[in-house]
C-alpha cells in the first residue's frame, strides 16, 4: 500500500540508498536534513553533476553548502528535501549530555540519547506535520507490529553492521511511526547496489560516528565553556601511587593506551574517582564483573515478570552476554551476568535482548 514516508537524509550512502528503495516501492518520499550546528558538507566540486535541479525547502537560513549538498541529494533522488534546524535542542539534549558525562567521569553514549530525543522526537514530529505518516531511517535493524498492534524492534540482518542497540530507548509511539529499509540487507550489498545505480553521497561519515566531534574528542572537551580537569594521582586499587593523569576524561574503564605508567604487567583503567581527581589502574583480571546496577529503564516491551533471563550488551561492540535481570525499583535493577564480563563502564547503555528482538535498556550505574 503506498505511504507518505519521510526519510531522514544524512547525505551518507545509507540513507540515501534507504529513500532509493521506498520510492522504488511506490511511496510518496520527501527527505528531512536535520541541521546540528555541527559539521556540514564540503562545497561541491565544479566537475560534480549539476546540483541546482533539486527541491530544497529551508527552514531557517542553513549554510549553503547544507543547501547545496541537499539539492545534490534531492535531484539524484527526484524527490523534495525540507532542511530543519535542531541546533538548539541538539546542543542541549545531546551535546551538553556528552560533555557533562565526562565531566562526571562517565562514558556517554549520544547516539542513544539523540535517537529518541532528535531523529524520533523533533525530526518526527516535523515529519508527520508535513504530512508523513512515518519516518524512515538508514539504520540497519528490523521492526513489526504484532496481533496486538504493538511494536517490536529486532537486529539488522547484517550482524556486522547491526544498529537495534542504539535504538532501545525508543518509545513505542515512535516505533510504530519508524522503518528501517535497509534492516534486511548488508552494508556491502547496499554499497554495490548503490554504485551500480550510480548514487552518489555527499557524505562518507559512518552513522557510529559521534557525528559533531571531527577530530579527537579530547580537545572538543576542552574547548567546551565551564569544562573543568584537574591533574591527579595514577593509583593501584591498594592506594600505590604509579603516576599521574592530565585529566580523567581522557579515560574509560579498560582503556589501556594513555596511562603511561611503566610496570611489570600491563596497567588498564578499573576506576575513576571525580571527588579525589584519581584514575585507578591494574591487571587485565580486574576489570572483571559479574553483576552490576542499571537505572532510568526504558521497555519496548517490558518483561511479565522479574527476576527473568536475557541476554544483555553493555556497550555497542559488545557481543552479549547472557545474565538475569533483577527488579529493584520501578526505576533499577540489578544485572547477574552468568559469566563475568569485562569493562563494565558507568554511563554506556545496557541493552536488553530476547534473541534478536529488543526489549529495551538502561544506563549503567
């Protein structure tokens, strides 16, 4: 049956493949480009195709070459792109999270936070008053609705290139109003299709990306307004001073390049401590954990009853591990992992799976 579908245009291959497929279906496509107030496009090359023969339509007064770079998109396409600015609330919502979770002397994950409050909160909402019944993405998972009407997020078919980890925290009146097309197929068979159809990017950025930082985050960190670091003590978790750290947001638990501190065994990070400014260090052996808590819970679909098995990632590389969830509160609970696993790192996003299917997530505590 053919949709009104809006398809959230990075200007990476992804996306752009995303919108080839709908319209190829028959549906009524129009783009969305949401602009961050971060990066942006190169200016075009002069041996490029012509680019003025696309519709782009502006809200606000975006960079010419974001005009540009869309136009290019949107005539390969020959459908609509409207350009939206969320700077303001991408700064808030997303930008302020990452920098202040470093300064908490947490790991953050932005792309959990920006998919539920930006490309399926404001983009979303643009999308349906412009006449979209859903919003299109170039993720790579899967979602269905079941007998009861009810949304269910599932893996990409693409092990490799998997994205339903980033989207647990989606809400189920979004995910009813989400697709993913490119959820059963691979990243290398879209880029051969894609350049067989002689579709070109005009971005060669991978969504895993943390998209408004271009260079080392370090030095973003540090050039943040109000961003605070103190120098401090290296320390083994016996006390033992081993050295001394430039500032504890240049580090992560199990993070092993950077410490500098010469020892008969390689040292890794195994804690931070933001009151005292001191990094704690030791063997490879410590970082290991087998329960830990998890708090602000988000279910897609909410399990009948706790304590219940699942398999649960504590990062997006992580494989999963399986572990039994134990209820706390109505906000936390307690993950028993079957096996200790490694790196447990407070501010990442721990993701919940029944097999293939998501059922939602928290951050760890």
């Amino acid at each position: 049956m053919k949709q009104r579908i809006a398809v959230a245009i990075s200007g990476g291959i992804d996306s752009l493949y995303a919108a080839r497929l709908l319209i190829r279906e028959g549906h009524e496509v129009t783009g969305i480009h949401f602009v961050t107030g971060y990066g942006g496009f190169p200016p075009r090359p002069t041996d490029h195709k012509p680019d003025t023969n696309g519709t782009v339509i502006c809200q606000g007064t975006p960079d010419e070459t974001v005009v540009s770079a869309m136009s290019f998109i949107s005539a390969q396409l020959g459908i609509p792109i409207h350009v939206m600015d969320v700077s303001a609330a991408f700064e808030s919502s997303v930008v302020n999270y990452f920098a202040g979770q470093y300064q908490k002397g947490e790991t953050p994950n932005p792309c959990l936070t920006c998919n539920p409050r930006i490309k399926f909160g404001l983009v979303l909402d643009y999308a349906e008053r412009i006449g979209a019944d859903f919003l299109a993405t170039g993720h790579y998972a899967r979602t269905t609705l079941d007998v009861n009407g009810h949304a269910r997020l599932f893996k990409g078919a693409d092990a490799a290139k998997d994205q339903s980890y980033f989207l647990a925290f989606l809400k189920q009146d979004a995910l009813k109003k989400a697709l993913f097309p490119l959820g059963g197929l691979t990243k290398s068979a879209i880029t051969a299709l894609a350049a067989a159809e002689g579709l070109e990017p005009v971005s060669q950025k991978e969504s895993q990306d943390v998209c408004f930082i271009p260079g080392d985050y370090k030095d973003f960190l540090l050039n943040r307004p109000g961003f605070h670091h103190k120098h401090g003590d290296i320390r083994t978790l016996d006390g033992k001073k081993v050295g001394m750290h430039k500032g504890l947001h240049s580090f992560t638990i199990g993070q092993r390049r950077g410490i500098n501190c010469p020892a008969a065994f390689p040292y890794y990070v195994v804690r931070l401590d933001t009151e005292t400014h001191t990094l704690y260090v030791g063997e490879k052996h410590e970082l290991l954990s087998d329960r830990f808590h998890v708090h602000g819970l988000s279910f897609i679909d909410e399990p009948s009853r706790f304590p219940c098995d699942l398999t649960v990632r504590i990062r997006y590389s992580h494989k999963g591990t399986a572990a039994t969830l134990i209820r706390e509160s109505g906000d936390s609970l307690m993950v028993q992992c079957h096996e200790p696993v490694m790196s447990v790192t407070k501010g990442q996003g721990a993701v919940f799976y029944r097999g293939d299917e998501v059922i939602g997530g928290g951050w760890i505590a």
